[in-house]
C-alpha cells in the first residue's frame, strides 16, 4: 500500500504544478491598461468610421482623447464645420443599426450631454447640446462592436 501511494505521488505532484500554470495562462492575463484601450479604440473607431455617406464631406478627425473625451470634427468642402464632443463618463449606453458591412452606432448620453457645434454655416451657427450621436460606420463585425463598447465602458469608469 506505501508503495502504491508513492508511485501515485510523482503525478499528483505534477499535477499541482501544471493547474497554476494553466490557471495564469487562461485566467491571470493582465487586462489592458488605459493607453492599450486608447490606442485600440482610436483605431478601432478610425477603420469603421464611414464618411462616404455624407455629402460634400473634406475631412473628418474622430478620436478619443487621453482626458476620455470622444470628439468627432467634420469639415466640408465650402468650409462648414460639425463638431461634436461627449465626455465619455456621461456615456450610458451605445446601439447598433444595420448588417456588418454598413450601419450606425448610436452613442447614447444619460441627458443632453452630448455638444453639438457648427462653424461658418450659411444658415447660422448652432450651439446646442444632445442626448445620442450617430455615427456611419462599416465592417462592425459583432466581436469589434462588443470590444468597442468595453472601450467606452472602460472610459466611462475611468478604469476602474
């Protein structure tokens, strides 16, 4: 019987071993940190972000800055400008309307958090504040929408 105990000894022993390793390896990596998510998102929101729907659009900067403000600049080609801006800790929820190649991700404020600006527009310039922000998107495959909206969630906690 001492025998038979021993011989069993070597495989528990190696077992004890590996259920750390695999432990680490499948459950203990370390969750990105703040400029992991920035830079992610940032690129993210740069590949699916899909201007060709507006007309007469020039240029277009839409970002997420290290202050966790998402602004989205529009320019267009006789000068007008939209800007839109929203702190991302009053960020509640996002949608998402349409099929993986083209859609539109709604970025949804608890109240009317969301800046809304226009510059050298014809018919005036308008300063006002909203409650959701459409933006045109394409390729959205459902594990990137999911990993934005961690992003966003990550940023409206401020990490924590």
């Amino acid at each position: 019987m001492f025998k038979s105990l021993l011989s069993k000894a070597p495989k528990f022993v190696i077992l004890l071993a590996i259920i750390p390793v695999l432990a680490f390896k499948y459950h203990g990596k370390p969750k990105m940190d703040e400029q992991e998510w920035l830079q992610w998102s940032n690129k993210c929101l740069h590949e699916c972000y899909d201007p060709s729907g507006e007309a007469k659009l020039k240029n277009w900067e839409l970002t997420i800055s290290s202050e966790h403000f998402l602004r989205l600049r529009k320019t267009f080609q006789h000068g007008k400008q939209e800007y839109f801006s929203l702190h991302l800790h009053l960020f509640n929820d996002l949608d998402y309307f349409g099929d993986i190649s083209h859609g539109t991700l709604e970025l949804k404020a608890d109240k009317d958090d969301i800046i809304v600006q226009t510059y050298d527009d014809p018919k005036g310039n308008v300063d006002s504040m909203a409650t959701a922000l459409d933006l045109p998107v394409k390729n959205m495959e459902p594990e990137r929408l999911d990993s934005l909206r961690s992003a966003l969630l990550f940023f409206k906690t401020g990490g924590l």
